[in-house]
C-alpha cells in the first residue's frame, strides 16, 4: 500500500514567517508533487521533482521554493508567508520503476495541510 | 493550454440509481486517464485508471474511455449516500510525468 505522510494536518502561520511542509512517501518512487487547492480553482501544480536535487516550477511557483535531499522526502517552503498562501497543500508522489500495476504517472496523495496565514 | 474539462455540479442523484461523471480533454497524445474521488476537507484517492478503449468494470464503478471523441466518462451503479463526494478526472500529458486534473464535479447522493 502506498503511504504518502505529510508534516501537519493544520498549521496556522503570521504574515512573514517561513514555513515548511514536509512530504514523505514510503514507495521508492521517483516523482513528488507538491499542489494547492483552492475553491473553484481546482488543484494546481507548485513544484515537482522527477529525482533527488532535481526540480521543476510547476503553474504558481511564485512564492515558493522546495527542497528534494533524499527520495523520499520533498519540502514545499514558503519564504515570507502571505495571506494569499492561505490554502490546501496536497503532495503526491509516482511511479516506480518496473511496477506495471498502474499507469507510471499514477499519483497518490498524502492526507494534506490546511495551511491558514493570517 | 492542456485542459480537462467537467462540469462542476452538483449532480444529485437518488439512491440506488446510476450517476455519471463525465470528462472531456483536450491533449490528443494522452495516454493514462484517472479518475479520483475527494470527500469534503481530505485528499484525493485513486478510484480507478484507464487507458484503452471501452469500459473498464471495478465492482460498482465503471470507466469508460473514447479516445476519438477525447472523453472519459466514469459510471457508479447502486448509488451509496457514501459516495457523495467531488470526482476528479485526471489524464497524463503527452511525454511527461505528469498529469492534469479537472476541477471536479460535485455528486451528491440524495438517500
């Protein structure tokens, strides 16, 4: 069974204050994803990796950064929060190589952390 | 812009009946479709995947997938009050790892 963990189910934050998200998915597998979700919005790509020290700017990178030092750890950091970042944080991660359950770009999410800035 | 489109509902369904969730896309080369189901304040769970053609049963729920057309649509017979949740359809982008998901449609099963 696939388990994604994620840091923190709530966490509530002050405008300027650096926040980290911790991810940590137990399936070797090589992609992470780190998403927001929002109402009407839909969920929407931050960050991804394909691989340790690796990163890609998914859609709304903005005001985030992240941090892949070990497989199967993937950090969303917030370097100033603001009250616009007030949202759902939904990480998720996929394929491992050699599994031929699943689609290799099957993503399983961890439970998620509803972030609140004020 | 590669898009999945769904309507957002809700969709109200009685007991026992059938609902369908429909789901257009507009990436010719998709090859994987997904189709997850959120509840209220949790993350989204994988209910079923799809890549061929036609329909594909698990228990109540049924996939269905029309390439040409570029629609998936996912059918849940025996309609639970526990299945009242939003349904999120996901397809794979052509050469990549990732995947694009709809904004989800509303179901609510009404007892």
């Amino acid at each position: 069974d696939v388990k994604v963990t994620q840091s923190s189910r709530y966490l509530v934050k002050r405008t300027g204050e650096k926040v980290f998200l911790e991810c940590v998915q137990d399936m070797d597998h090589e992609n992470m994803f780190w998403y927001r979700q929002d109402p009407g919005l839909g969920l929407r790509l931050i960050y991804f990796s394909y691989d340790v020290k690796m990163k890609e700017k998914g859609d709304i990178p903005e005001g985030y950064s992240v941090s892949r030092e070990k497989k199967e750890r993937f950090s969303l950091i917030l370097e100033s929060a603001s009250t616009n970042q007030t949202s759902m944080y939904l990480c998720a991660s996929s394929f491992l190589p050699g599994d031929n359950f699943a689609p290799k770009d099957t993503q399983y999410f961890g439970p998620g952390t509803r972030l609140t800035v004020l | 812009q590669k898009e999945v489109e769904q309507n957002s509902g809700p969709l109200s369904v009685p007991e026992g009946a059938i609902a369908s969730l429909n789901c257009t896309y507009s990436d010719r080369g998709s090859q994987s479709f997904f189709w997850y189901r959120q509840y209220s304040g949790k993350s989204p769970e994988l209910i079923m995947f799809i890549y061929s053609n036609g329909d594909k049963e698990d228990g109540r729920f049924t996939a269905q997938l029309n390439k040409a057309s570029q629609y998936v649509s996912l059918l849940i017979r025996d309609s639970q009050p526990s299945d009242s949740a939003t349904y999120l359809c996901a397809v794979n982008l052509w050469r990549d790892d990732k995947i694009i998901f709809g904004k989800g449609t509303r179901l609510h099963i009404l007892p």
